[in-house]
C-alpha cells in the first residue's frame, strides 16, 4: 500500500510512475501529470491540516489553496474531467 504524507511523496510517486509508464498511452502520462497538479495545488489541506487544527490553521491553508488557484485557475476541472466518467454512463 503507497502511503502519501506529504507533497514530495507525491511527487516522487508520479516521478517513479511516469519513468515506469513511458511509453505507455498519452491518457496515462496526462492523468498522472494531474494527480501531480492537483495533490501540489490542494497540497496543504490534505497533507497540512490535521484534525486537531485551529480555525486559523485552516484559514492559512485555505489562502495557500487560493494562491494555487490563482495561479491554475483550471485547477478545480482537473479533479473531475467528462472521458474519466464515461464508465458511469
């Protein structure tokens, strides 16, 4: 079982599965290379807040999470894209 605690991990984990994926369908190397985006842009509340944060520990993260969403604004859009759903149709 791959246990992700932090940022870097994941990043290390989509490092070693896009070398171990090379030449593998396009589909794959974009899915990875947004599970990268999407764990670094939402990074800091799912690996940052703990269940014993404060309300301003979580307002922190929060401006951390907007900061990124500035930045990739598209970032929301990746979590969810309509050819991932299709086995739900």
């Amino acid at each position: 079982m791959l246990l992700v605690l932090e940022v870097n991990d994941l990043h290390k984990f989509v490092g070693v599965a896009l070398h171990t994926s090379a030449g593998e369908d396009d589909y794959s190397h974009d899915k990875l290379s947004q599970l990268k985006i999407v764990g670094s842009g939402y990074g800091p509340l799912i690996y940052k807040l703990k269940s014993t944060s404060n309300f301003e520990s979580f307002t922190k993260y929060c401006k951390e999470v907007w900061l990124s969403l500035e930045q990739t604004p598209k970032l929301p859009f990746l979590l969810v894209r309509k050819k991932d759903m299709d086995y739900l149709i």
